[in-house]
C-alpha cells in the first residue's frame, strides 16, 4: 500500500492518537488518592462516556470490559480503513483477544466456573466476534469446548494438545499450543506485507514478539524449570533482535544473571537493574520500552503498516495501564508501585 | 391504512400460583409483546424476578439434555409441536425423575460405542502408520530391546519438526523422517539411554504423539499390521451389535422422549418469558403491548383461564409526545394487495408506532418507477410470470411476497411497455400509445423531473402529516422538511421553470419564493431550541443552522434531478434493444439471429432488471423515504408458545381451567372480584374494574401506582408460595 491508500487509515489513526490520554492526566490518575477520585478524573477524559454505562455497581470487571470495548472499537475502525495484506493483519492482530477469551473459557471450565462468571470475563468483540460463545460456555468438559471450536484455526493445535491436556490435567500445555499457533499466523500475515510497510511491521510487532520470548523464557526458566529443549520448543522463531541463537544461549544458562546476560542490548540493559525483582516487573520494564519504540515510530514515516501497529500498540499499553490504575486504586496500592507496572512511561 | 395496529398497554398482576396458567393464555393467544421489566421505568427496578432467570438456565439444561439423548440414540425431533400445559416445577420435577433413567441407559450404550470407536480408531491408526513402515524388514520387538540407544517412534505436526530439531541440537540425536500424513510427519528418534528423558520431554514439547504402533505385538510391520487388521474385523462386529441395542432403546423411550421435549420446550420459552415479569412477594407483574382489537378476548380468556382473580389495567398507547419509554411496538396494518410491500419498508427500516406507514405509497411509486425505467410488453410478461410462480410457491419455497412484488413490477413494465410500443426490445411490432423513449428525450427527462417534484412534494407533505400527528406544530410550520421547506421548494421549482421558460424574474420575487424561506430555515434550529426551553444560541448555533440549511437546499435539487434516472434507464432499455436487433441482423447462420435475440432478452431481463429493481429502491429509499421516514420502530414480537397457532386474530382452544380451580386456594386478604381493568381509559367491554382498582387508577402516563397499591393488595399474611 502507497502513500494514497494509508491516506484513510493514518487519518483516523491521528484522529484517534490525540485522544490518548497525555502523561499528566495518566499521572493525576496514579497519584489520585482513591479509586472514586481517579474514576472522577477518568470521567473527565474521552473515555468517560464509554465508562458511564460500566459504573453502574461499583464493579471493576464492567470497568475493565468498558475499556477493552474501546480498545475493540479503536481496532475495528482502522481495519475498516485498511485494504488488503494491512486490513489482514491488523485483523488478526486483534484476533489476540479471541486468543485470551479462549483460555478464559478453558480455565472456567477447568475449574467448574459457572458459565455468567466465564462470560463476564470475556473480551466484548462484538461484530468481530467469531467463536461460539454459547456452545464453548455449554460445553461440559475441555475436550468438548475444544471440539466446539470446529473449523477455527484455533481447533488444531488445541486438538494436537489435548492428549497432553488429559493426561497431565494441566492446561499449560494448551495454552502454550493455542499461543505458539496463533502467533505464528500472525507472522505469516506479517511476511505477506510488502517494501516498507514489512520494514515497518517487523520493527514494531518483532519487538513485541522478542519481548513476548524473553518473558516466556524468564517464566519457563524461573517458574516452571523446563529442559532448554522444551523452552526451546515453547518459543517463537520469529522477533527482530531476539533469534534462535539467542534464545539457545539464555535456555542453557544457569541462572537468571546468565540468562540476562545471553539477551541482546537493549534488553540486556532493561533486566540487568530489575535482577532481583518480579517477573511483573521485569515484564513492565519491557514493554515500556515497546511504549518508547511505538513513540519513535510515529513520530517517522506515517505512510506505512508500522505506524498503524505502533498505534494500536500505545492504545493497547494505555488500556492496559488504566486497567493497572483502577485495580492498584481499589487494592489500595501506593502510587510508587502502580507506575512501575505501567506499560507506557508518565 | 397507513397507520400501524393501534395498540394498548397492558399492566396485569396476578397471584404468583396462577401465573402459568396467565402465561399459558398469553402464549397461546400469542397477541402480547412483553417488556421487561426494567423497561418500565425507575419505579419497577426495585421488581425485578432474578429467579426466573435460573429457572431459564434449568431449563435450557434440559432441552439441551433432550435433544442430547434423541440425537444420541438417533430419533428425530417431535413429529409436529403442540403446546404442552405450562408446570414448569411439575414438569422439571418429572424430567429429573424420567431422564436419569434413559440418560444412563443410553450412556452405557454410548460409552461401550465410544470405547469402540477409540479402539477402532487406535487400530486405524495403528494400521495407517504400519502401512508406512511396510518397507521396514526389521522386527518391532527389536526396537524395544536396544541395549545402548533409545528409540521412539513419534507423529510430528510438520510445522514443529524444524523447530524439534532447533531444540535437540544439544543432544547426540538422529531424528529421521519415514513418512508424511496429513499434517504430521512419523519420525523415528534416537539418542542415547542416558538423554531417552530429556528425547522424550523434547519430543512431547514439539507436541509430538507417540506412534501408535502396537509394540505388544511381535514380527516385521508388514506382519503386525494382518494382526490389527484381524482385531479390526472384531471391532466392527462389535459395533453392530451395539447398534441394534441402540435402536431398541431409542423403540423404547421415543414416545416418552418426543414428550418431554414438547412439555420442556414450552415451559423453556414460558420461563423465558418470566424473566421479563415483575415479582412482588405474592404476585408477579406481567407489562406488554398488544393490538387494541384483540384485549377483550384476551381479558375474558384470562379470566376464565384464573377463576377471577388477575388485575388488568389497559390503556391505549400513550400520545406520540409523551415521550415516556418503553413505546409502543409497530405491527404493521395493510390492505392485503399493499403486504408484500412491507418488506421493502422494513428492510430500510420498522415504522415508529407514531408515524405514517408509508408502505402502500413506497409499493406503489416502486412500482410505478420500475415499469418506467423497463417499459416492454415481453419482458414485463416474463417479470409477471416469474412473479406468478413465486406467487404460487412452485420454485423457491418462501418467496411468495417477493413473487407479489415481481408481478406487480411486471404488469407495470407491460402498461408502460405499451405505452413505449415496445415488445422483446423490439419498436413497431406495436404503436407506441405514448411516446417511444428514444424519439424525444428531452420531454423524458422533463416529464421525469416533474414526476420528481412531484414525489419529494409527497414525502415534505408526510413529513408534515407526522409532524402535526405528533403535535410538532413548530416543525409542521418552520422545519427544513416542514411549510418552510416546501415553500422554498416550490419557489425554487417555480424560478428554475421561469428562467427556463424565459420568463425571469424580479429580485423581489426571487427574495420571496427562495431567499426568504433560506432565511427562516437558518434561523430556524437555533431559535426553535430557544422556543423550547434550550440554552441562548451563540453565533457557532447559527453557522451551523447555515451550513445544514445550504445542505438542505443541494439536497432538495439532488433529490429532484435524481430522477432523471427514470428516463435514462428507459431510454438506455430502448438503445440496448437497438443494440440487440443490430447484433441478430449480423449473424448469418440460420437461426443464429433468434438464438442472439432470445440471449440478448434474457441478458436484459436479468442483468438490466436487476439493475433497474435496485434503481427503484434506491429511489424509494433515498429520495422519499429520508425526507420524512425515521423508521425508528420497535418491531411486534409477540410471546407465542412452540406450537401455538400463529395469527392471534384466531387463537388456538385454550383448555378449561383445572378441576378446583378456585375452590381450594386460600381467598385473597382483600377482595378482588373478577377481572379488574381500566375502564375509564380502555373501556375494555367485559372488564369493570374492581372498587380498589378504581381507587388507585392512575392518570395518563405509566401506572405505577396502580400496579403497585394492587400488588399490595395481594401481599401475604403467610410464607410465600413458589410459582407453580
């Protein structure tokens, strides 16, 4: 696509780039001493309309899904805008929503959740919305919920899962399939793109996806102890900084300072401070450097897939953030510790 | 005509134990559109019955059981529905006793088809992956028993294979590829006894299964697998007689089965319906709307379904400006010849209640439009006979309206096609008894623009009728769509025929026939906010009344010169005719002229007539409809049963009221003598209300003190009673 035909989207990307909250309003937000008080100043933002219809009980799930309902909405109008190879991934790109949806459901049902707690989890795609909701929340077991999905992508590496599903009754390694799948097909849509709009995509959702490898290893490697060869195996082949080569060296580590050291700059020097801290934190520092990344890319070429993704990425970390804020507020968190699990820098 | 059904709004309270019998008659009269109850306003919120939600979910657990158990043991669906008794406790109480019974008989049938089905498969499987391995002459048993390698033989899916090697790469391995199946590659690996785990753990992470190899068995690939196919050949045994137990239990219980899936049908949607209903500790409100012709018989029906006891307040609709929600639903009422036009209205969308149907007129102009863009006596014959057809249901089964619409657009496009002297795309086989479209354009386009004005005159006028039917006088005078816009627009119609006559006008004319309403409309929005109570309007108020009123005013030209099309079309019919008798003239072989005058006809008929059918939608919708039609309706979906008889207007026999019915419930602690209904505002014959009910009547508007002081005229002196 040519400087003409991003002409649509990269005016409704703009439009929609000044609505995003401006540091000083994320920052009276962490620093308002209650969770009725940061509502009060979120209320004052363009998100107030969207939350109005969620504040009805108090209730921080129907704040949650307000927000993500924007987040929705913000995807579906730049895929209207698009054509073509962008119009494809950025479509599936949203499509990590369904992603989630599909492990909350899995979990629910693991866990004999009732069907209203499963749904009140979900992401509201609305008119993107391609699973059967109804027949996954009936289902009576995992395997049968697998089986609902039918002819959805999703239905394969599930299915090629579910021995292991049943016989260790762990849902780990489904999800681990379902996540391995669906972003190896969200590659695939990003090697269809063509001339700079491919440079653009690899430098933003590389990044994403390098970030997405060194926490998967952090946690394969700190929490759940795998061999290097199933970390290997439980990663992605794609990214822009982080490679095989990489990820072969952090999986033979032998510790966390090994591991650190075997990563690339710049996140070598991201973790290197953050050693003894959680892997929420660590994860934060990351993709707080994403935030950054997205800013410098919009602040280039604007004709090209790179700048709508990087877009949607800053939208995203802002939903995220102002999940974070709400729920640190009700928490009664102290501000201090809220901003260090912010996506985007204050 | 032109006017939806009148409805009424019905507000019935009544004892919690007769509620299945009021819902039985609602559902089988099937005349009422519940609202919910937290539709009714802030004064019901309080009233909500949260339990019947989980009444709905049971039951939907049940019909889902149902149909679980006549799919699994192969029996249909019910052989035509019928509307069981409403008990939904009576009836759920006789599922939970009757299913588990069935449901495990079935399920040890499905389970040993199950285990038979996995066996078969683990066999195929097993078969499928020998045939592979045929070419291999070394015995299985020798694989297990390697004294210094492992092995293990595994299906890879084919995307994880390279990155299976990728992890194996600090291992001393061989993975080597022996065939391919599906998506999956079988792969043997080996590496040494010491790394068989960490193999195994690799090999498990590439989502790797174990090759489904019977390794119990002894001999060459080629020799095991004659074995499984032995044990395949018992399986299948096995499953048909497993299949013959089926069919005797699915004798058995299909009876009883087809039953409990009527009863639990209509108790799921009776329960459904519930959860829309009002509850107070010993009554349940029930708040809908329903056609004003059909109360009376279902007061009655209700009475005589409750021995007396329900409360039933009835209104007409309340008045278009009282702009209290919930409104009233649309039930569209027409004249049977103007009905299959109701879907071109509704696909654009539902009429509000309040507001002129414009049905008949949108059939008719549509009509009209496009037997003038496809005037010709052979096509239009064609159109009415494929019309007809669909009339009579011999092709595509449902389409009997759309059949109506072609057949009217048909015998239209013959008048016109007679009036052109047009017959197959063919001039002078008859005489034209107007004029032929291609002789004179120029009156075409004329006589088309006036049909324009004419027809934009219609939609101003409807928008006024709406508006005074509304009581918007301030819009019926000065709106843009109002008195005000019609005057521009026919000032502006009357310049533009002036100057084109020659005959120009005066400055002052022209400030009066088109710059003095310009004038009004722009100052029309801000100062009809201000008439209404709105805020002082600033100066961005009256830039923007500018803008929307030049808008207006291109917008009415638009409209006018848009149906120009009517003669374009027409003329471009005539000139394709043309093209089509040129095209036969020039083929030489014989009949080659008649096969392309057949081919050119029937590519006309169905592309052009494709063409110009959305040509006269597009007409109706964009040039009529926008100028007066909201279509902001909620359409009529009334409560029926599965299996009631659709068309209240004949509602099905309702059963006699139970045996005792009456006699053995406990009197109410306030008398309550028959059917009370709002009398002074519905004068329902038959209902009188009661002297309480007369107390409490409310005024105009939604009663929420009636249905309150009557729910409390019910309340208790003792524990509540389940519905039921």
């Amino acid at each position: 696509m040519g400087a003409s035909q991003y002409a649509r989207p990269n005016a409704a990307m703009r439009a929609m780039l000044g609505a995003l909250l401006a540091p000083q309003e994320k920052r009276a937000l962490v620093a308002a001493p209650s969770l009725e008080d940061a509502m009060r100043r979120l209320r004052a933002t363009p998100y107030g309309r969207d939350l109005a219809v969620a504040e009805a009980g108090g209730e921080l799930l129907p704040l949650e899904k307000a927000l993500q309902r924007t987040l929705v909405g913000t995807y579906g109008r730049l895929i209207r805008t698009l054509e073509g190879a962008p119009r494809d991934l950025v479509e599936e790109l949203l499509r990590h929503f369904e992603v989630d949806d599909i492990k909350a459901i899995l979990r629910g049902l693991a866990t004999g959740a009732p069907a209203a707690k499963i749904r009140a989890l979900l992401v509201p795609l609305g008119r993107w919305e391609r699973l059967p909701l109804e027949r996954l929340l009936a289902a009576p077991s995992v395997a049968e919920a697998v089986r609902a999905l039918g002819r959805l992508p999703y239905a394969r590496p599930l299915g090629e899962a579910l021995p292991r599903y049943e016989a260790e009754r762990s849902l780990f390694p489904l999800e681990v399939a379902l996540d391995l799948d669906y972003f190896r097909r969200l590659w695939a849509r990003l090697e269809a793109l063509s001339g700079g709009d491919r440079v653009g995509a690899v430098r933003i959702l590389g990044a994403r996806y390098d970030v997405l490898n060194v926490t998967w290893l952090l946690r394969y490697k700190l929490t759940y102890r795998l061999s290097a060869q199933e970390i290997f195996n439980y990663t992605l082949p794609h990214g822009y900084r982080v490679d095989d080569g990489v990820i072969r060296r952090a999986t033979t580590a032998g510790d966390l300072a090994g591991l650190i050291a075997a990563l690339p700059q710049p996140y070598r020097g991201l973790l290197a401070p953050l050693e003894g801290a959680s892997l929420a934190h660590m994860e934060a520092a990351l993709c707080r450097y994403l935030w950054h990344d997205a800013r410098a890319l919009l602040a280039g070429y604007p004709f090209q897939a790179g700048a709508i993704l990087a877009y949607l990425h800053l939208k995203e970390a802002e939903v995220h953030d102002l999940v974070a804020i709400l729920a640190g507020k009700r928490s009664g968190r102290p501000a201090a510790e809220i901003e260090a699990l912010l996506w985007s820098e204050l | 005509m032109c006017s939806p059904t009148p409805m009424a709004r019905l507000f019935l309270v009544t004892l919690d134990h007769d509620l299945p019998r009021a819902t039985e008659v609602l559902g089988r009269v099937g005349a009422v559109h519940l609202l919910s109850v937290d539709e009714l306003g802030p004064w019901a919120h309080g009233l909500a019955w949260e339990q019947a939600a989980g009444l709905a979910v049971q039951y939907d657990g049940y019909r889902q059981r149902i149909e679980g158990l006549l799919r699994g043991l192969a029996i249909g669906p019910p052989p035509g529905a019928a509307v069981a008794a409403v008990a939904p406790l009576t009836v759920a109480a006789r599922v939970e006793r009757r299913l588990p019974p069935i449901e495990a008989e079935a399920q040890r049938v499905a389970a040993a088809e199950r285990q038979l089905q996995e066996e078969g498969k683990r066999l195929a499987l097993a078969a499928e992956q020998l045939q592979l391995l045929a070419q291999l002459r070394v015995d299985l048993a020798e694989l297990r028993r390697l004294e210094f390698l492992h092995c293990a033989a595994a299906l890879v899916p084919q995307r994880n294979l390279e990155r299976l090697r990728g992890s194996l790469a600090g291992l001393p391995n061989a993975l080597i590829p022996l065939a391919r199946r599906e998506k999956h590659v079988l792969v043997l690996a080996f590496t040494t006894r010491e790394q068989g785990a960490a193999l195994e753990r690799a090999l498990q992470s590439a989502y790797a299964q174990p090759a489904r190899i019977p390794l119990d068995l002894a001999g060459t690939p080629a020799e095991v697998l004659r074995q499984v196919q032995a044990q395949q050949a018992q399986v299948l045994q096995q499953e048909a007689a497993l299949q013959r137990t089926r069919g005797a239990l699915a004798a058995q219980h299909r009876d009883e089965l087809w039953q409990l899936a009527q009863e639990v049908a209509t108790n799921a949607a009776a329960v459904a319906a519930w959860q829309r209903f009002g509850r107070t500790e010993r009554t349940r409100l029930i708040a809908g709307w329903a056609p004003a012709a059909v109360v009376p018989g279902l007061a009655a029906r209700l009475e005589q379904a409750v021995a007396g006891r329900p409360a039933l307040d009835v209104a007409a609709a309340p008045a278009p400006q009282v702009a209290q929600a919930p409104r009233p639903p649309t039930r569209l009422r027409n004249p049977p010849p103007a009905r299959p036009f109701e879907a071109l209205v509704t696909t654009y969308g539902i009429p509000s209640y309040d507001e002129i149907d414009p049905t008949p007129l949108a059939g008719f102009l549509f009509v009209l439009m496009f037997g003038v863009m496809f005037g010709d006596v052979g096509q239009g014959a064609v159109i009415a006979a494929a019309g007809w057809l669909l009339t009579r249901e011999i092709a595509l089964k449902g389409s009997r309206a759309f059949g109506w619409v072609l057949l009217a657009a048909g015998i239209s496009a013959i008048v016109f096609g007679a009036l052109y002297g047009t017959v197959f795309l063919t001039e002078g086989l008859i005489p034209a008894l107007w004029f032929r479209p291609l002789d004179n354009p120029t009156y075409f386009i004329q006589v088309a623009v006036i049909f324009g004005v004419a027809v934009v005159s219609l939609a101003l006028a409807l928008n006024m009728a709406n508006a005074l039917r509304n009581g918007d006088r301030l819009g019926f005078l000065l709106s843009r769509q109002g008195l005000v816009g019609l005057w521009f627009y026919w000032g502006a119609v009357y310049a533009a025929y002036a100057a084109l006559a020659g005959r120009g006008l005066g400055t002052l004319a022209l400030l009066a026939l088109i710059g003095l309403p310009l004038l009004v409309m722009a100052c029309i929005t801000p100062l009809q906010d201000l008439f209404r109570g709105g805020a002082r309007p600033g100066p961005q108020a009256f830039v923007q009344s500018v803008v929307e009123t030049f808008d207006t005013a291109v917008r009415y030209v638009s409209n006018t010169v848009s149906f120009i099309r009517l003669a374009a079309f027409a003329i471009a019919h005539a000139g394709i005719g043309i093209m089509v008798l040129i095209l036969a003239g020039l083929v030489r072989v014989p009949g080659g002229g008649a096969a392309v005058l057949v081919l050119g006809n029937a590519f006309v008929i169905g592309l052009e007539g494709l063409v110009i059918f959305i040509q006269a939608l597009r007409l109706d919708y964009y040039e009529f409809f926008t100028r007066f039609f909201r279509a902001s309706g909620i359409p009529f979906r009334p409560f029926v049963l599965p299996g009631a008889r659709r068309g209240f207007e004949r509602p099905a026999p309702l059963p006699g009221p139970p045996q005792g019915a009456g006699q053995r419930r406990r009197p109410l602690k306030t008398p309550c003598p028959g059917l009370r209904a709002g009398r002074a505002r519905s004068e329902t014959p038959g209902c009188r209300p009661g002297p309480q009910a007369q107390a409490a009547l409310p005024g105009p508007g939604f009663p929420e003190p009636w249905v309150l002081a009557m729910a409390a005229q019910y309340e208790p002196d003792r524990p509540r009673r389940h519905p039921q």
